[in-house]
C-alpha cells in the first residue's frame, strides 16, 4: 500500500515538473522574433495591413523599426494609379518604431536582399547627394 502512494506521488510531482517546464518553454519562445536571415521582414496583420520593416522582440509585442508600407496613389492628370514605398516617421507624431501585439500578427516573412522591396527600401534609406 505505501509503494502504491510513492509511486502515485512520484507521478503526481513528475507531472507538475513536466508542466512548469512546459510553461517556461513556453514563455521564453514568446518573446522571441523568428529568425528569418533577412535584414528585412515583410509583417502581415490580421487586418489586412503588411509593413516592411526590422523585426525586434519585445515580449507580448514585437517591435518593427525603419517601418515602410505600400500605398496606392492616382495621378490626377492621368489617372494612372502606382503603388509607391512609403516609409513611416513623418506623420505629425513622428514615431521611430511601430509596437504590434503578436496576437495581430497573421506572419512574417523575410524579404529578400536583392528584392524590389529591399531595393526601394536601399534607394530611400540612401542619403541624398
């Protein structure tokens, strides 16, 4: 009878182990930012909205910095609509990072270094002469 109650014990405190492990694995993945080998990272929401920026983690939060995203513009004159890079930082508020909850995070992908993205992203990261 007391082998059976060790033994039922045993059990009972390798399960709680078992589980606190689990929960602190799972905690430290949380915070981190997936390695993409991209210096850039294309981030979609579940909203809709895809920036293009440098991916940081920042627990419940990823933080993006140097953050562009696609706008869609309509000369007037012709009509003709193009899509253009924007990049963020001059809106009144002037913000240098963009903080989104990874529960609004649809995913992530690398951008390519020799990428149309990348290169418009170089050409207006690049000071003017």
């Amino acid at each position: 009878m007391q082998t059976f109650a060790v033994r039922t014990i045993a059990l009972a405190l390798a399960v709680i182990a078992a589980a606190l492990c689990w929960i602190g694995w799972q905690t430290a993945q949380r915070g981190k930012v997936p390695d993409t080998g991209s210096a850039y990272q294309s981030v979609a929401l579940i909203n809709g909205q895809l920036y293009f920026g440098r991916l940081e983690a920042a627990g419940d939060y990823l933080s993006l910095r140097d953050v562009f995203y696609v706008q869609t513009r309509q000369n007037p004159e012709t009509r003709a609509v193009a899509n253009v890079l924007v990049k963020r930082g001059a809106e009144p508020h002037q913000p240098d990072r963009m903080l989104i909850s990874s529960r609004q995070v649809l995913l992530i992908e690398p951008v390519k270094a020799d990428s149309p993205v990348a290169k418009l992203i170089a050409e207006q990261n690049t000071p003017p002469k």
